[in-house]
C-alpha cells in the first residue's frame, strides 16, 4: 500500500466522513485512518444501549461509504503518533504514513474531571461498544433482580450529566422501565427500579429556552426519572454515588453523560489545547502553530463566522468536514482559503414517547411535544448514514411506538 498521500484524515466521525467525501468527489488521493472499519452514529447510541434500535442501525462500513471514490484509501488502524510539523502519522501496527496536508477528526472521549470511581465503575456512552457494554449491563442488572424475586430491590440506574445526551438516555432508560420491562420480567421487579438524572448545574439542558427546559424537567418527571440538581457527584461506587451536598444515592449501573474531551490524539500532537483539551482552531480550521494542519469536529474549538464558539454537535462537525474540504482543495490546487460559515440550524432533545425539545434555526424557534418529536425522527432518519439503516431505524421506531417490543439483541462479552 501506498505511504504517501495529499491529504491524511484521522478518525471516521461526522467530520472525517464528511472531509473524505468531498475530497474523494473531486478526486484528491486521500487516506482515512480509523480504529475501525466502520462509522459510528453517536446521536442514537443511547437507543442502542436501551435495544430500541441495533447495532446495524448505527453503523456503516467505511468501504461502503466511499467504494465510488477511486483517490480514496481507507486503513482500519489506531493511530498511535502524529507529527504535525514532518506531517507524519504513525499507526499501532508501526506504519507510517506521509501526506501534504493533516486533518485530525479523531473525536472526543468521556471527561471523568478526576472524579474518584467514576473511570472505574460509570458507564460512558461514546461508541457502539460503550453502548454494547451499557445495554449488557441493564440485562444482566434486570436479570439478577428477576433471580433474586420478591427480595430484590429492583435495578437503580443513576445517569450523570443533564445534557442532551444524559436526558435522552434517562429518558429512554425510564420508559423501559416503565413499558418494556413489565412485558419481559415478573415479580415487579420494573416497580421497584428507578432511574436519577443528576447534574452540578440548577437545571437539564443547559443552553435550551427555559420554556423548553421547564417541559422536559415536566415530561421526564411525569415519565419517572427523578432529578436531582445542583451538587456535583464526589465519587462512584460499585453499588453508588456520592455527592457534594453529602447524599448518595445507590445504583447498580451509573451512566456518565457528564462532559468530554478531546481524544489521545489530539493531546499527543503536541499542538496547544485549549478548553477540553481541544485545539482552538483558525476561523479556516487549520491549527495555529503548524502548517497543513486541520482539527475538526469534537477534537476542536471551532468559531462560526461571527468568531462565535461552535457547540459540540454532529452538524457542526460534518459542516467543518465539508468546509476544510473546499480549503484543502484551495491549499492543493490553489485558491484562498475562507473562514467557516457554519448554518446553525439549532439544536433538539428526544425525551420520550411523543415528547421532544427543539430549538430551530439561528433564531431558536421554539418547539415542545409531538411536533417536536416529529422534527427529530425527521432529522435523525435524515442524517443516518446509509438507506438500509435509514429504514430498519423506522421500522424499529414504528414497533416500539405501536407495540413497545424489542427485537434487538444486545450483542456482547457477559462480562
Ligand atoms: C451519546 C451522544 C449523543 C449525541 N447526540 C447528538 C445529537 O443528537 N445531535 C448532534 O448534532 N450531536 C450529537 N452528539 C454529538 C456528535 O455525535 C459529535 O459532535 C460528533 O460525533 C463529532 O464528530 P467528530 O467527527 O468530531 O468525532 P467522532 O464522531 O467522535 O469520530 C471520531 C472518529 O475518530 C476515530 N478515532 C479516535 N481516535 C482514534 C485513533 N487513535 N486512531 C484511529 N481512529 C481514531 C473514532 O473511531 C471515530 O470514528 C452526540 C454525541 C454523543 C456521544
């Protein structure tokens, strides 16, 4: 195989995919180097920890995305080392690779802030196998509990960080408690489990309208998970959590949504992180202190053309993607590069059955309920990648709304 490129694209997220199509179109010779041969569709692990949908639903082999792209390679491999001045790229396998240009998209992972246990013990809920590992977890939790019959004290599940994620994921948790466990398990044991979402922050959804925050506190209550603000988690335990305020709470399974940083990669660049261990990003996405170097998605602190900060979001990634494909383009065939004008097109939170959160557009058009469900359904089959998931995704949908069964198994190790 070749070692040397125009263009090296670490990670295969909402960025890398979106860079690599672009490039690949306009037939540059690019390499896309990932842990894995697949992508990964973050937004709906949480249904897949909770086997509302399955793991082929949420994933799509990158050779199948880019086969009609001839100047595009891809190499499954962990990229150990970058060198962003000899624009280098050096893989556990020990290859070396050598392009023009870098575009480093590897992502982010979970931010434990040092928090006793919680590496240990929670759950992070970052990549299919994190959702693998979680929705085990549940079975094996629920299955003891149905064992242990009428002494058992039901299944606790305390899920930290009350972001969308950590929303969308106490949501679901709460409505198989509430309809899909009592159809599989006896003895009451869904009576007797619950589910905390916790947070240091006053309220859920942190930068959503206070309408829109009042509704889904509403609907997450009504669908019985219990909140508990404003006290940071000291420490998780095997069978709990403590907290700053002095409470615990027991659990046996403990969800981490609570923040992110940028991955290995990133840090091991020696390029100068700022908040989350990201790179602060030119408006272009090239990284200051280098030349032919771009960061994007999660791995960045990117700005919008106003120089306003960019959430970490799938579509500011993916836009970032097809952007600094039009500036490598310009840094390869000559042209200007410009700054990035990202379509902020808001932002949404499922919460359950019928019941979602959004905030449209730049001007945040506010949304509740079933309208708003329909507008993440909407967006979610949208930007699924690939029509085979697209339709087993509705289908899986569609049998939950009507029947509330599960047909997904959650594959993985009993461990
Ligand atoms: C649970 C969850 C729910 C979310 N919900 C939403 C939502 O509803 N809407 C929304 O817009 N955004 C959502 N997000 C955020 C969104 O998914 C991310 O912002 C987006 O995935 C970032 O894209 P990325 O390309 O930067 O990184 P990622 O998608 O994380 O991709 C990084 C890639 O890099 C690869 N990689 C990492 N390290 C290495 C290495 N050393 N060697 C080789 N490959 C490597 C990984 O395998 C991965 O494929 C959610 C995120 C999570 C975790």
């Amino acid at each position: 195989m070749d070692k040397t490129f125009e263009v090296i694209v670490v990670g295969g997220g909402f960025a890398g995919v979106a860079a690599v199509k672009a490039l690949g179109r306009s037939g540059v010779k690019v390499l896309l180097i990932d842990q894995h041969n697949y992508h990964q569709f973050q937004p709906l692990l949480y249904q897949v920890a909770t086997a509302q949908i399955g793991v082929s639903d949420v994933t799509r082999t990158f050779r199948g995305m880019f086969q009609r792209y001839r100047s595009a390679t891809v190499l499954t491999a962990k990229v150990e080392a970058v060198d962003v001045h000899a624009h280098t790229v050096t893989t556990a396998d020990g290859d070396t690779f050598h392009a023009q240009i870098m575009v480093l998209a590897a992502g982010a992972e979970a931010n434990f802030f040092n928090t006793p246990g919680a590496e240990e013990h929670a759950y992070p809920l970052y990549s299919v196998t994190d959702a693998v590992r979680l929705g085990n977890a549940m079975v094996r939790a629920l299955d003891a509990a149905q064992r242990e019959g009428a002494e058992s004290r039901g299944v606790h599940v305390v899920v930290v960080g009350g972001g969308p994620t950590g929303v969308e994921t106490a949501g679901a948790i709460a409505e198989n408690f509430r309809y899909v466990v009592p159809k599989y398990y006896s003895d009451g044991v869904a009576a007797r489990s619950s589910v905390h979402l916790v947070d240091m922050v006053p309220s859920i959804l942190g930068p959503f309208s206070d309408k829109n925050k009042s509704y889904a506190t509403r609907r997450l209550q009504q669908a019985g998970v219990r909140l508990k603000m404003g006290s940071g988690v000291t420490e998780v335990r095997p069978d709990g959590v403590d907290f700053a305020d002095g409470t615990s709470l027991p659990s046996q399974i403990v969800v981490w949504a609570g923040g992110l940083k940028a991955g290995a990669v990133v840090a091991q660049s020696g390029l100068e992180q700022g908040r989350g261990g990201r790179i602060d990003v030119n408006p272009d996405l090239t990284a200051p202190g280098s030349t032919g170097v771009y960061v994007l998605g999660d791995a960045a602190n990117m700005t919008d053309a106003r120089g306003e900060k960019l959430p970490q979001l799938g579509s500011c990634a993916q836009q970032a993607g097809k952007w600094a494909a039009r500036n490598i383009h310009a840094d390869l065939r000559g042209g200007t590069r410009e700054p990035f004008a990202y379509l902020d097109k808001g932002y949404m939170a499922m919460i359950g059955r019928g019941a979602a959160v959004a905030e449209i557009g730049r001007k945040r058009l506010q949304v509740q309920g079933p309208l708003a469900f329909l507008a993440w359904l909407g967006v979610h089959v949208v930007l699924l990648s690939g029509n085979r998931q697209r339709v087993s995704a509705l289908i899986s949908w569609a049998d939950d709304y009507l029947t509330h069964s599960r047909s997904h198994v959650v594959l993985g190790n009993p461990d």
